[in-house]
C-alpha cells in the first residue's frame, strides 16, 4: 500500500475517533417544566397564550372554569390573554412571569389588565393527605369586596381574608358542606350555598366578580380543582 495513502488514512480514522467522542461527550440543554393553572375569575371567556401559542386548544376558558396544570417551560415566559371570540380579538394584556422548575402554579385572572390577576405557588400538601379526608383553601379576587370571611360547614374557617391574598391549606373531613361567604364585620351572608368536595382532594375556593356585579360580573364564589 502506498505509504503516503496509509498515512492519510490513519490520520482520517483517528479525527473520526476523536470527532465521534466529543460528540457524546456533549452536554445539551435540559429543558426544564413546571406546572401552570391558570383560572378565569372574569365574566368573560379567555383564551391564554405563551409566547405567542395557544395553550388552551381544546376548548376557550369560561368564567369559573380553570384550564388545571398544564406543563410549561420554567424561567421568565410571557403570558397573553384574549377574549375569545373572533381571531381579531386584540390582547387584552400581556403577563410575563417567572415560575421555579419543577413547580406549581396558579393564575387568577379577574380583570382585563396584567394587574387584575394573582399568581401563586401552590405547595399541595399530597403526603400528608388522607383518603378520607380533604383540603380546601381561600383565594380573594373580588376587587370591591374588602375583606371576606369564609365558612365552609362548622369545621374550617378563613377570617379577614385580604383581597389578592391565599390562604394556606387547611383539612376537613370533605363531603357535602354549605358555604358562607360575609364581608368582614357583617352579618349578611354575601354567598351561601352548598358545595360537595371529594374526599382525597385538594380544592381552592375562589371569590369573583364585583358586589353590585350582574350575571357573570356578580360577586360569587368558583371552585378549582389542585389535585
């Protein structure tokens, strides 16, 4: 064999070798999620956008409803929200946030503005949950309404719950419970009704709507689902 040949072809066979190692040797990216529920407080059906794609393709987000947590990419994002209807709806806002890898999330969306929503990080306290029981916390976004006191049956209570403000989560036994929701100081219910909560679950009840608000836009209370 020609030796100048050999030589070529040895030099070739050990760039291969060498191009072939630092190629698995690479280290890529890790591409890290967290957990975003976004939850529509408005009067309004939304649709929600990340970076420009829309998230909630199956179906439009309508009042109360909450689109349960959808893995997104962590860091800094940006959010936009549309009424649904017509493609030429514009934006109503733009909401860039910064969410924590491997996380949960919630977006409380209650007006038309960056604003009107509240973001919490929600710890779900699944380890310590027995089957036979529930959690449920409180979540103010009733922009009018001051602070509110909330009674779910005889055994859990929130007092003074400030507007734009979660509460932690509390257990009870779950089941069929009437709920009283009173501005603080008063002694007229604003909501009183009866929610049945699934034993095992996790809930967040939610104020929305304003208190001299009408059909959609009066003051209620929505229920979530966490877990």
């Amino acid at each position: 064999m020609n030796t100048r040949f050999l030589v070529l072809w040895v030099i070739t066979a050990m760039m291969v070798v060498f191009v072939s190692c630092k190629n698995n040797d690479e280290v890529f990216a890790k591409k890290v999620t967290t957990g975003l529920n976004i939850v529509n407080a408005t009067a309004d059906t939304l649709n929600f956008y990340l970076n420009g794609t829309r998230l909630n393709n199956t179906s439009s987000l309508f009042p109360a409803g909450q689109s349960y947590y959808l893995t997104v990419p962590a860091g800094v994002q940006n959010y936009s929200f549309k009424k649904a209807g017509p493609a030429v709806y514009n934006v109503l806002f733009n909401l860039p946030l910064k969410l924590l890898d491997s996380s949960l999330y919630s977006t409380y969306v209650y007006g038309e503005s960056a604003s009107e929503t509240l973001t919490t990080q929600d710890e779900l306290p699944i380890d310590t949950l027995h089957p036979d029981t529930t959690m449920v916390r409180f979540v103010n976004v009733s922009s009018d309404a001051g602070n509110l006191d909330v009674y779910i049956g005889s055994s859990v209570s929130f007092k003074s719950s400030v507007f734009k403000t979660s509460s932690a989560f509390v257990e009870f036994p779950g089941g069929a419970n009437e709920i009283k929701v009173f501005q603080s100081g008063s002694s007229i219910a604003k909501v009183d009704t009866t929610i049945t909560f699934q034993a095992g679950s996790i809930y967040t009840i939610f104020s929305k709507g304003l208190l001299n608000g009408k059909g959609n836009s009066a003051f209620n209370i929505g229920v979530a689902l966490n877990h």
